[in-house]
C-alpha cells in the first residue's frame, strides 16, 4: 500500500478538517437564519407540501399547490439556474405574490411572509442538519487516530468529509442560497470515485491496481462538477451520481462477501449497518408512494441510524488489535447496533401515535420531543466507536507479523478538535437563538461580541479540564504530559526498587507520551567500565525478539548522545536511543520504539526524555545502592539467624542438660520449696529462650510455628489481654527463608501489641494457599501515628526500631507489608506474599 508524502498527509490532518467544518458551519449557519422561514415547505418541483401555521391572515397557500412564479420570477429560470435566489430579500411581514396552480387553475396569492415560527424551527432542527457534524468527527478521528497514512486512510477520510458536504447542503439546497447546489451536486459527484476506490481497497484490495488507474477514475467525476457549475447538465442528473455512489459501493460490498469468506465478519456488520441506515428512509418513501402522508420531520428522525456508517468503519479497523476481546467488543457493537434500530422503529412509529393522540397540524410537541432525541444521538452516536479502543486496550496492541493493516493509534490532537467542535455548536445554537428572538438595531454585533467573549471564557476555564478527561478516558494517558518530568521525579522518590521503577515507566511515562515500544538496559557495574547489559524491562513486543549481547555491545558504544537514525536488524524497532549518564559514565541505553500517532520524537520531546532518562539513571544508582544495603542487611539477618540457631543449639544441648543434671545431684527429700520454684522458672525460661532463638515448630511448618507462638504468647501473658489464633494449616512447606521471615515479622507485630498497645484483645488471622500467604495481626489497643509513605530513614529516626525490621524483612522476601494505625483506633499489621 503505497504511503502518502509528507505534506499532503500534514494538509488531511490539520487544515482539511477546518476547511470542512468552514463549510459545514457556514451552511449551518444558512439554514438557520439566511434560509427565510415561510411559513410552508416547498419541493424541487415547486410543490406545496407543508403548511406550519394556517391561522395567518391574507391569502392562504394549500397542500398541493405547484408554485409557477415568485415575484414575477418563472419557477422554470428559478429551476434551470443556480444563481437564481427566491424570497431573498423578503422580511416579515411583507407580502409575496406567488403564482400557483391549484385544482387546474392558475392563481395568485398575495402570501403574508411570517418570519420564524416554533414549528418551522422545529422543523429544521429536526432534520439531518446534525448528521454532517458526525462525520466530521468521523473523518478527523480518521485522520488522527488511524494509521498507517496510506491510500486507504486518505480514502476514508474523503468518504467522510465528503458525505459531510452534501449532507450539509443537500436538506435546503432547493433554496439556492450561497452557491448551495451547484457545491451540493459537486460533493455527489466526488463521492462517486471516493466510494467506488474505498470499497475496493477497504479493508484489503480486492486486487492490486495500477496508481495511474486511479487517478484516471477520477477525471470524469471532475469534469461533471466542472458541468454542474457551468449548469450544463439536467437539474436531476445528480441522482445518477447517488446511484452510483451507494450502487456501486453495495456491490462491491456484497462482492467481497461472496468472495472473501474471511472478511465476512466484518462486512456483515458493515451490511447490518448499512440496512438500518436506509431501512427508513425507505420506508418513508414507500409511506409516501402508498398514500400515507407523514410530516417532514420524520425525515430527520429516519436518518438516525446514519452514525453507524462511520463508526463501523472504526470498528474494522481496530477489530484486528483487540486479540481476545474481540467477542466482547462485538458484542458492545451489536448492542449498539440494537439500540439504534429500536430509535429508529419509534421514530417511524411516532408519527402514527402523534396522529393518534394529538390534531392534525401541532407538530411543535412531537417536534420539539424528537429534536431532543436526534441531538443526544448526535452527540453519542460515534462516543462508543470511540470509547470501545481504549477499553478494551486496542492503543497497546501491535500485530507487527501483519504490518499492511490499518490500525487505531492514540494522538494528543484529538482533545483540541472534540473542544472544537463542542464550542462551534454551542455558539451555532446561540447564534441561531439571537438571530430567531433579537429583534433591534445592533443585535448582530452584540451577538458577535457575545460569541466571541463566551468562546474565550469557555475555552479559558473548560479546554483544561476537558483535554484531561479526553486523555484518560479515550486515549489512557494517566499523566499530565507538561508536568511529565515533576511528576515522575516525585514517583521516583519513594521508589526502592527496580519493579516499582518500571511500574512508574510502564504504567505512568511510556502511555503519557504514548510510546508503545520501549527496553531499557542497563550495566550491572556503576563504578567500572560498560559492558553487556541486563534487560531492566521490555514493553510492546515479545522478550524473545530480543537481540543477542552482541548486538547490545553495539548499542552500548555509541556516542553519549541522543542517537535518531535508522537503525539495522536486529533493531529495526527502534526509533530513538538515549543514553543514561551518570557522572559522566554511561550507565545504560533507553531504546524507544514506535509512538502514536507517527512513531516521530520531535526536540521537545526528546529533551524530555533525556531528562527522563537522567532522573532514571539516578534512580537506578540508587536502586543498585538500595540493593546492595538489602544484600549486607540480608546477609546480616542470615548470619543473626544462625547465630540465633547456634546459641539455642548450645543452651539446649549444653545449658538446660547441665541444670537439669545439676538437679539430679539434689536429694529432693532435703531440697527446700524456693530450690524447685528457682529450677522451674530458670527451666522455663531456658525452653522460653531457645524458642525465641530458634522456633521448635517451625520445622513443621509455618502454620504450626505461629499456634506454638500464641500458645506461648498466651502463657506468660498478663490475662488482659485475649489472643486469638486463626490461620488454616496446609501440608506444603514455603521457601525456608519466606516463612522465618514471616514468622519474624507476626513475632514482632504480636509482642508489640501485646507489650506496647494495652489492647484487651489481639487477632491473628491468616490464610495459607500454595501461590499465595495473606496473615494479619489486629488489636483494639491505643493505636499511634505512623507518617505516610511509610520510609526505613523515618521510622528509625522516630525509633521504630521493631517496624523498621518488618519492612526490611518483608523487602528480602518480596512481601507486601501494610500498617494501619491511628491513636486510639488501635492497629492492623497485614502481610502479603505471593510466589513468584
């Protein structure tokens, strides 16, 4: 698929969009307030067929009345030329001579011109004068979040721009108003060529086509705008261009599915969304031919569906990145799907109940009622397309096998664009009320000034907030890109170790900036030279692609300096190297692979990296420090342990078999009562001391050694306090160092809440499963304050000594340790490890 030059690409993305929305806002703006409001609704052949207020003095028009001339003007030069304009200077409530034909005779009638009215504006709002809007959006989430730039996504950005066009200025075109129809024909027969060439290529190409081919097919479509403009065509020739268009689509369409079973999925939706689009409107028609005559706002109701066709668009082209949930994501679309045919089903059903319930002719409360319904279709009608990616994760997901795939890609444009579009209709709407209710001289410029001042307040108290919202919720970035670097220092802070590190790269920095490919190396030695580095992480593709040490040594040599060429395979991937300096040493390499929507780094976003990556290698410096302390304290703790076992070896085998052979040489007959108390207390305490030093049970298991701890606990306490033991037992045994070190740790939250908490009563709860250890220590006893985040350096300065071990120990072993504790709430001290 050939790939776009750089400007053109840049022109689709950030000025067509504008030009479009130029487009559709202008003749927005048209129907509403440079359209006059007559009072009826006439067709292209000059046919009366809707009358909004028939209590109006003078002469009165009737249903079915052909009009043959306005003001001396034939409807016959009116029809056959788009520079003639009706009613363009009339105002309210001046009258207008309207030759008709009624009944086969020739009148005329002397129309009192109204003005605006509730049902006329009810009318208009309830037409497709929403749907352009849609896509609008459509084609600038095309252009922003769609990659790769190829053919297929300038195509779909045209199919959507397009249709905008000539839905904006199809609903009035009969007005003439501003060049309206001869642009109206002109976006018809564009449409033809965008359509056809979409649906060939779309989601595949059907088959390879020569790029002159192309180019060609649109020549003739250009020649009959250029006709259309000189007027040289027939007024209805246009139709055959719409046959074309949506014909010539559905055959290709249904082509592919007879031919393509492996798109067949995808296109039955696309076939689904295409039937409750025109189901409608068809019925409208057919509604018509039969007979039953139903108001003309019905047609705004009957195109509610039409949302569907951009957004399953979306939905094909990130179906591919949703890996195992795609049957859920399918299943949101249906529901969708579902919900749009029962709109549209009331919708054609409404007119019947309103001529049921209410006279023929007030249309304004039904009106008014479906008008609510279209604008909040509108508004939601292409939000879940859009919401569904970044629920389901589709930003993260790469196939890299399949690299000729269209693909959804997150990009930080999007919020100023969805702001954009929000704030023109807000100030379309307002706009329209001034023009409809203001009536004194200045009304316009004071409408200006007003539009222009709320813009600038919206824009100054909402953009913030809103661009936060868009970011997180459709794009997930979990950070505030412009206080990326404060931010990640203050994270980084209380980081002590390596997995919390890269939790804060992976999670929080490499998704703000929207990178998906990342590995960051670094060398195991700070202090000598560099050599081959260890894997630190590795984020958006498989570890086993990862390249050999050899490779890396290539990597490791470079210059210390940012480095952005092309790079060879084994790194293909990557897409910016930056080195990690520490102390002038390169102490590692960042690599960043591809980054939405473009994979382009630009300088702002390299320098901060760099920054990044410099906070990083000091990070790391610490880490490695952290870890080296871990190792000694570690070390110490292992050869306290086996001191500890030494010293309850000796005083069990030497110490306690000495007294008690002492005891032996004693006649017990002559032995007075304070010898044998002595004997028992110094006994006990011997057996209470080899405990502590070295728990007897634990050699039985975890669970065993913390019964005999309670037990134990519960003999030499001082009966205020009642200790209750709950921890299941379990046949398998845990690492040898995991369960001292739990062991240790309850110990120490026990004898604290025992000697220090004066709680009357102490639970030790816990649950032992093969993968996983969760205990618990909890007491009603005083409580005290325990600053947060919770630092080793703090809690040895407050001299919480006890505390500080437990975290130590939970550290060496990998453990979640969490202390709860307020004065007078008492305290729960809960453990966590999981096996890794």
């Amino acid at each position: 698929m050939k790939t776009l030059n750089d400007f053109w690409p840049r022109f689709l993305e950030r000025v067509l969009p504008w030009l479009v929305l130029f487009v559709v806002v202008a003749y927005t703006i048209a129907r509403f307030v440079y359209v006059p409001y007559l009072g009826f609704v006439y067709t292209s052949e000059g046919e009366v067929i809707e009358l909004y207020d028939t209590s109006l003095e003078g002469e009165q028009l009737q249903l079915g009345d052909h009009i043959k001339a306005i003001d001396n003007i034939p409807w016959s030069e009116y029809a056959t030329s788009s520079s003639t304009t009706l009613f363009g200077e009339v105002q309210p409530g001046n009258p207008i001579s309207i030759e008709i034909r009624r009944n086969q005779r020739d009148l005329t009638v002397n129309w009192i011109f109204p003005g605006p009215t509730f049902a006329e504006l009810a009318q208009r709002l309830n037409s497709e004068w929403w749907l352009p809007f849609v896509f609008w959006l459509g084609g600038v989430a095309v252009a922003l979040l769609i990659r790769p730039r190829d053919t297929r996504w300038q195509l779909l950005i045209a199919f959507n721009f397009v249709t905008a066009i000539w839905l904006a200025t199809g609903g009035f075109a009969v007005s003439n108003i501003w060049g309206i129809l001869p642009l109206f024909k002109s976006a018809v027969w564009l449409s033809v060529p965008v359509y056809l060439n979409l649906h060939w290529v779309f989601p595949h190409p059907l088959r390879k086509l020569p790029s002159w081919f192309i180019k060609v097919s649109y020549a003739p479509f250009l020649v009959l705008t250029g006709l259309e403009w000189l007027e040289m065509l027939p007024s209805t020739f246009y139709y055959t261009g719409f046959l074309l268009a949506i014909g010539g689509s559905l055959v290709l369409v249904v082509g592919r599915f007879i031919i393509r079973p492996n798109e067949r999925r995808e296109l039955g939706l696309f076939l689904l969304a295409i039937l409750l689009v025109f189901l409608p409107p068809l019925l409208f028609t057919v509604s018509s031919l039969v007979g039953l005559e139903l108001p003309v706002f019905v047609q705004g109701g009957a195109l509610m569906a039409s949302p569907a066709i951009p957004g399953i668009y979306f939905f094909i082209v990130y179906r591919y990145q949703l890996g195992q949930l795609q049957r859920q994501a399918g299943r949101l679309a249906k529901a969708y799907v579902s919900v749009i045919f029962v709109g549209t089903i009331f919708i054609i059903l409404s007119p019947f109940l309103f001529n049921f319930l209410a006279p023929a002719g007030s249309t304004f409360s039904l009106g008014i009622g479906l008008t609510l319904l279209a604008a909040v279709l509108a508004v939601t009608s292409l939000t879940p397309f859009l919401l569904l990616p970044a629920l389901a994760g589709a930003y993260q997901i790469r196939h890299y096998e399949t690299e000729h795939l269209l693909e959804i890609r997150a990009n930080h444009l999007l919020p100023s664009f969805l702001f954009s579009v929000l704030l023109v209709t807000v100030i379309i709407i307002l706009a329209i009320l001034a023009e409809a209710y203001l009536d004194f001289p200045g009304a316009t410029i004071l409408t200006v000034i007003v539009a222009g001042v709320l813009s600038s307040v919206f824009t100054a108290f909402f953009y913030g907030p809103f661009q936060r919202f868009i970011d997180r919720t459709l794009l997930g970035v979990p950070l505030v890109p412009e206080k990326l670097s404060q931010q990640y220092l203050a994270r980084i802070v209380v980081s002590l170790s390596r997995a919390e590190l890269v939790s804060v790269l992976t999670n929080q920095v490499l998704p703000t900036l929207l990178i998906r490919q990342s590995a960051l190396y670094f060398t195991s030695d700070l202090h000598g030279e560099s050599q081959v580095g260890h894997a630190l992480y590795v984020y958006g593709f498989p570890s086993d692609e990862l390249p050999d040490s050899c490779s890396l040594n290539d990597f490791l040599s470079l210059p210390e300096q940012v480095v952005s060429t092309p790079f060879s395979a084994p790194w293909r991937w990557v897409r910016l190297a930056i080195p990690l300096n520490l102390s002038g040493q390169l102490v590692g390499i960042w690599l960043l692979g591809r980054r939405d929507p473009d994979d382009l780094y630009g300088q702002t976003e390299t320098a901060l990296l760099q920054n990044i990556a410099n906070q990083t290698a000091i990070a790391l410096s610490h880490i490695l420090q952290t870890e080296t302390l871990r190792a000694l304290y570690q070390s110490n703790i292992d050869r306290q342990e086996e001191e500890k076992k030494s010293l309850a070896h000796d005083l069990h085998d030497e110490v306690l078999n000495r007294v008690t052979e002492l005891a032996m040489y004693v006649d017990v007959s002559s032995a007075n009562a304070q010898f044998h108390s002595s004997y028992k207390k110094l006994s006990a305490y011997l057996r209470q001391t080899i405990g502590g030093l070295r728990p007897a049970m634990l050699v039985y298991g975890l669970s065993e050694a913390l019964e005999e701890l309670v037990d134990e606990m519960a003999a030499r306490g001082n009966h205020e306090s009642t200790i209750s033991f709950k921890v299941n037992s379990v046949p398998y045994r845990y690492p040898e160092k995991v369960e001292e070190h739990l062991y240790r740790i309850l110990q120490q939250a026990a004898e604290n809440a025992l000697r220090y908490a004066q709680a009357q009563n102490i639970y030790i709860d816990g649950r032992l499963d093969e993968t996983e250890i969760s205990l618990s220590v909890v007491d009603d006893g005083i409580g005290f304050a325990l600053e947060k985040p919770v630092n080793s350096l703090t809690l040895v300065s407050q001299k919480h000594f006890g505390i500080a071990g437990m975290y130590e120990r939970a550290a060496l072993i990998g453990a979640r340790l969490l202390i709860d504790s307020n004065p007078g709430q008492g305290t729960t001290v809960t453990v966590t490890w999981q096996k890794p």
